[in-house]
C-alpha cells in the first residue's frame, strides 16, 4: 500500500465491504496503566437527575441500586443522606472499579458502599441490615425484558429489604414503582 494513503480497516456489514480509516492508538497517559479505570464525569445527567430527584429519600435511608454502573446515581443519593447509607450493586467488576474511582469521598463518609452482585444473586451479608428503598435505571431483569430473571430478582429484593420496602423503576414520568412480593 502506498505510503502517503491513510492506512484503512475493513468493517463486513452484511451488505458488502466498508472501509473506514483506521483510527491511531492513543499512547497511555504516562502516570496510569493503559489497563486503569479513569474516574467517570461527576456532573448527574439530566436523566439521572429526574430519578433521584423522585425517589422518596429520607435523610436516614437505606437505599439499594441495583445495576449501579459507575455510579453517579449512587453518588448523588449518598450527598442527600445524613446518617443513611446507601449500597449501589452492579454485576461488571468494571462498572463498581469506576464506581469505587469516582464515590472515593462518598466512600469514605460512610455514606456509600459498592459491591459487585446479580441482582438475581444478591443477599444481604451477615449482620447487614435490610433496605426501605430499592431502585434500578435501565435493569432488563425489572423492566421486562427478562422475566425469568425479574421473578428472581424480585425474590431476592423482597429478602433483602423491610416490610414497609419500595421498589422504583424507570419507565414512568420518570419512575414506577413495582410491587416487592411478600410470601
């Protein structure tokens, strides 16, 4: 291939052969394995923004997110408890890296926790308390997409939170409460 041409790549669509240039790898930064996670943006998303300012916080509430990705949810219920706390769930060990990168003063106020669970597979640890609100932003298992795994879920919510326990969703104006099933 002649040098003064832009090198290309060659991309399949399934229609026919598409070329796009190749786009030149950026050297790491110096100070940072190319295999470290950069802290996400902390300002909250207009989206974001609409569903934590409807849920119904308490300064003293427990809150479970699940599906936290990298956590700015999370971050902005933990700035709105006092002496509540909340725990934010994400099954990508990436998301709670990015979580834990950009919570560090959330974290550290005792105010926010992460860990890395399914919400079909979550349960409370030994002597945690349960939750009085839960909620999940863009949960396939909670939304309908995946009912099999939504029936689990919910299981596993209705163990691990109070009786009095609510449970919010997006798809509403911006969010809808689901039933927590009790046995």
């Amino acid at each position: 291939m002649p040098r003064d041409r832009p090198r290309r790549v060659g991309i399949t669509n399934g229609y026919g052969h598409l070329t796009v240039p190749a786009v030149p790898r950026q050297p790491a930064h110096r100070d940072r394995s190319p295999f470290s996670i950069s802290p996400m943006p902390t300002q909250l998303s207009p989206r974001l923004a609409a569903v934590v300012n409807a849920l119904p916080l308490q300064p003293h509430s427990r809150v479970l997110e699940i599906g936290c990705g990298p956590g700015a949810a999370a971050r902005a219920v933990a700035a709105r408890l006092t002496t509540g706390h909340i725990l934010a769930i994400d099954r990508s060990a990436t998301a709670i890296a990015q979580a834990q990168a950009a919570g560090t003063d959330e974290i550290a106020s005792g105010r926010m926790s992460l860990r890395q669970a399914a919400g079909e597979d979550f349960v409370l640890q030994p002597d945690e308390e349960p939750y009085d609100l839960v909620f999940a932003v863009r949960v396939g298992a909670l939304d309908g997409r995946h009912p099999e795994l939504g029936r689990r879920m919910l299981q596993r919510i209705a163990a691990a939170t109070t009786a009095g326990a609510r449970l919010f969703i997006d798809g509403g104006d911006p969010l809808r409460e689901l039933p927590i099933p009790r046995v």
